[in-house]
C-alpha cells in the first residue's frame, strides 16, 4: 500500500489498498485533533471558526472537504488553509466538490462539468476570475486540489468526506470506494459498526451529530440558515459560526453580453416531468440559472414558451440536481425544438436533508454552540473558459 505522508510525518491514505499503519491520537500527546466540517466558499466564517479554536502549533486540524462552491469566497478559502499550514498541522481531505472541479478542469465539455456548474461551481470560477472575465487557478491552488487525500486515520478516529463502506476500514480501498467515501449518504442511516468512529461531513444537518459510531461536522455553511462547524477530539466539543447573512448568488459572468452567467456548451442529460411521463431531453448549453435543451426524442411533447417545468439535470442518482424552471423561447430547427429555459430554483440534495433535519431533532445530536461560547456565534495549462456559441443581450435563458 502506498501511504503519503503529511509535512510532520502522520500517515495518511493516498491509495488505500492495503491495511494502513495509522497515527497515533493527537490528544494523547497533549495535543488536539480539530475536524473542520464543509465550508463551501465561506472564507469569512471559516476564519472566525480559526479564531475560535484553541490552536496550537501540535494541534492538527482535519478538513473534511467541500471547500469550494456555493460561497463568493471559494479562493480565499484555500489562500487560508494554505496560511495555515505555516501554525500547525493541516490535513486536507477530497470532498466531492473539489473531485467535481478536477473533472471540469480535465474535460469542460463532459457530463461532470455540467455536475460542477449546476452544483454552485459557477461562484468558484467567479473567485478565480481575473480581470478579462477569465478563471485563472493559480498552481500551488491547482496542486491544492490534486494532492487532496481521500481519507485519514488515527488509532480511534476514520476521517473521510461522505462515509465508509460496510467493511473492515483495512479493506477501503479508494478506487473500489470513491463514491462511497465522496458522495454516498449511506452512512445517515447505516446500523453498521466499525472498529473506529467515522468522523465526516457532506450530509448538512442543524447541529453537529455525535454519534457512538459515526461523528458528523457538515451544518450546511453553504446555505441560507446554516453554519460552519468544528469539533475537537477526543473531548467533543464543538465550535461553530453562523452563516453572515443573506448572500446574493455570484456567478462567472460573460463579459462579451448581458447575461448573468456564462454559458458553457455540453450535452447534460435533462428529465422534465409532464403529467405522468418523465421526457428525456439534453442541454446544448448552460449555466447554472438557464439552459438550452433539445429533446432526445421526436415523440417528446411540445413545449410552449411561459411552460412552468420541474425535473432533473445530471446522471440518475446521487449526482442529479432537482430544478424548477420556464420556458422562454422555442426555436425550431432541423434536429427538432430546443428551448431556452430560465432557471429560478434548483435544489441539491444537501439543501433537501439541511431543512429535512431543521424541521425533526436529529437524535444525538449535539449542541453546535461551543461550550465555550462566550464569543458570538508546474501543472499542465488550465483549460480556459468554454464560450456558448448562441447568445441573448437580455436574458439567460
């Protein structure tokens, strides 16, 4: 098995295939593990949440992914934890975000870009836009996202960003297990036991959950309502910060017209609800708040412009993102109708189960009020930006 080490010798998982020498506790040393749950782009929170903890230099904090999307700040997110490799000991974990944006990266046309932008990956590139309008990564932040390590374990502890699978944790295996671990919600309902508490993010809730067997630290910084989240271990307590605010949504804009976002061409698998029926159709183009589709089949029904419609963008599964939407415009042309629909809410599933546990007391769950809380709440060439070949001056759909 290969294992990485991190800059003050930990062993961490770079391809787990094997069983894996693990460290040692921090806390038995003197010293405190602090688990730092998903902070979606929310740099001014996260470093209130940094203030708040009792740093040392022996401390090791372990972030369990999602650093990007959905927040204005994604850049200054990482520029912190960059920083803070310099104080103490930084232990970086693959959320599914980031494995989002290395797939947009590698391929901005693919199925997984449209996964990206439709998952709030529009606000991402909007923080690394330089001054033409153009995302520029600079490298130590593309390294940063290369080099995330798919999990991380002590003698009591698994860190990883979603969940385990129902094995052994010596039998994960990263390539076997990479959904599971980045993207599955398995874990939220599991009666499975391993030899370790699982400590993970992902799964947004109201309040940390602390849990005998499992310890989640995702409490939905990324939306409206929400907070960014910390727990230290062994003692569990917990630390957390409150989402600013109401933010408005930032996207990578199109400087050459006047749409709010910029289109990026590629054919996303679409499925609209009509009545009964679930109609396949494809984007030709699309942002995160409009798209143009075509339907993929000839019997599809016809569209009408001022049409309300709901269903899906991405893959069936995990990956799909729910919609609700208008028709704006029909154009019909010689591989049949495409229609320009303007998006005005789409939901993830980590929206779903944030306001699914807001309404219902999760049981176990802990405070997420600290309980101190005296305080108040040379890598290859980037791909450049793909362009929509179809414009509109006046609307994004």
């Amino acid at each position: 098995m290969s294992a990485a080490n991190d800059d003050n010798g930990s062993n961490v998982r770079d391809t787990v295939t094997e069983e894996l020498p693990v460290v040692g506790d921090a806390a038995a040393s003197g010293s405190s593990i602090f688990a730092i749950g998903d902070v979606h782009g929310c740099a001014s929170e996260l470093n209130e949440l940094l203030n708040k903890l009792p740093i040392s230099s022996d401390s090791t904090l372990v972030f369990l992914g999602d650093y990007i999307d959905r927040g204005p700040e994604s850049r200054e997110v990482i520029d912190t934890i960059l920083d803070l490799r310099q104080q103490c000991n930084v232990v970086t974990l693959l959320g599914n975000h980031e494995a989002m944006l290395l797939d947009f990266l590698a391929e901005p046309r693919s199925v997984r870009a449209g996964l990206f932008i439709y998952n709030g990956g529009s606000s991402t590139l909007a923080s690394y836009a330089n001054e033409n309008g153009n995302f520029d990564f600079p490298p130590s932040h593309v390294e940063f996202f290369r080099a995330l390590l798919p999990c991380y374990e002590t003698e009591r502890y698994f860190f990883c960003h979603a969940g385990a699978p129902e094995i052994p944790l010596a039998q994960v295996d990263f390539d076997a297990h990479r959904e599971t671990l980045i993207w599955s919600r398995s874990i939220m309902r599991t009666e499975y036991r391993w030899n370790k508490t699982i400590v993970h993010g992902h799964s947004p809730r109201p309040n940390v959950e602390l849990l005998p067997w499992r310890i989640n630290v995702d409490t939905g910084c990324g939306f409206r309502g929400g907070a960014l989240s910390a727990i230290e271990l062994p003692t569990g307590r917990v630390f957390s910060v409150p989402r600013s605010g109401v933010r408005r949504r930032v996207y990578l804009r199109d400087l050459e017209s006047r749409r709010r976002a910029l289109r990026f061409r590629g054919g996303v698998p679409v499925r609209v609800k009509i009545g009964a029926r679930v109609v396949h159709y494809e984007t030709v183009d699309y942002s995160e708040i409009g798209m143009l589709m075509r339907g993929l089949s000839e019997v599809a029904p016809e569209l009408a412009e001022g049409d309300v419609i709901e269903g899906e963008v991405g893959p069936q599964g995990l990956r799909a993102v729910g919609f609700r939407g208008k028709v704006v415009r029909r154009v019909r042309g010689g591989s049949g109708a495409h229609y320009g629909v303007e998006i005005f809410t789409h939901k993830p599933a980590e929206q779903e189960l944030l306001e699914e546990g807001d309404s219902s007391e999760g049981a176990g769950e802990a405070d997420a009020t600290p309980a101190d809380s005296s305080s108040k709440p040379s890598p290859p060439p980037l791909p450049g930006r793909a362009r929509s070949g179809e414009r509109s001056d006046d609307q994004d759909a």
